[in-house]
C-alpha cells in the first residue's frame, strides 16, 4: 500500500508481554505517536496551549503478524479522509525493511476548540500538512 510518510520507531524492553512478542495494545501507541509526530512538526500542531487540539473518536486495528524487542518498525502513514473539522489517518506498521506488514489500522481525529470542546474547521498549516499526507491511490 502507498503511505506518504514513513518513520521507524523502535520497539522497547518493555514493549514485549508474557507471550514474547510486542503486546498489541503497544501497536496503538506507535500509530499515535506516529500521527502526533507528524502534526506537530509539520502542522504546528500546539498540543500544550494551541487553542485547536485533535481528539481520537474512533480507532481500529488489525493484526497480521507479531513483532518482538529489539526490532525497528517502519509505520507508513497517510490520510484516507479529510473533512472540514475531522480526518481518518491510515496507518501501515511494517518490519523495518517493508518485507511485511504486521498490522494496518486508522484513526479518526476530530479538532475541537480546546476550551469549549466543539468541533473547529481545520485549517492553515495543519490543513495544508494532513493534505500532504494525502494519497490518492492506494495501489503498489
């Protein structure tokens, strides 16, 4: 599948559970932080005092293959949707070299006001940053 942004992320000790393999609930943090990563440095995304903050209201996952410490994962990213104050990520955890995807996954953010937690248009630089991530086909 074709992701318009890549980033490895390396598992950690503490990643594994009691079965020896990255627990799954690990592989929603690597798509959130992958995500969050990604407004913030290209979007301006002000997590701490920005008046516009990005809140998760749907989040799925499917799990195709384990992964354990110490392994890097590469985590493709891209947006399936952008809409006027939400947007649906699209995400690709892969083993580091792409040989394998272990588990695809989306995450819907909607953007409210901070202080009266309605929904606010996205726009500016956080706009112009979830359209680059926008890919048009999905095809190798």
């Amino acid at each position: 599948m074709a992701y318009a942004h890549w980033e490895l992320v390396p598992t950690r000790w503490r990643d594994n559970d009691v079965y020896g393999h990255v627990n799954n609930v690990v592989y929603y943090e690597f798509m959130d932080t992958v995500i969050n990563r990604w407004l913030i440095a290209e979007g301006g995304l002000d997590i701490q005092e920005g008046q516009v903050i990005g809140v998760c209201v749907e989040s799925h996952c499917n799990y195709h293959a384990s992964s354990e410490f110490p392994e890097k994962l590469a985590i493709g990213l891209r947006v399936g949707n952008l809409g006027t104050s939400s947007v649906r990520y699209e995400i690709g955890i892969h083993r580091e070299d792409r040989s394998e995807l272990l588990a695809e996954g989306h995450f819907v953010h909607v953007f409210i006001d901070r202080g009266t937690r309605r929904p606010e248009p996205v726009t500016g630089a956080l706009r112009e940053a979830l359209r680059r991530l926008t890919v048009k086909s999905t095809e190798d």
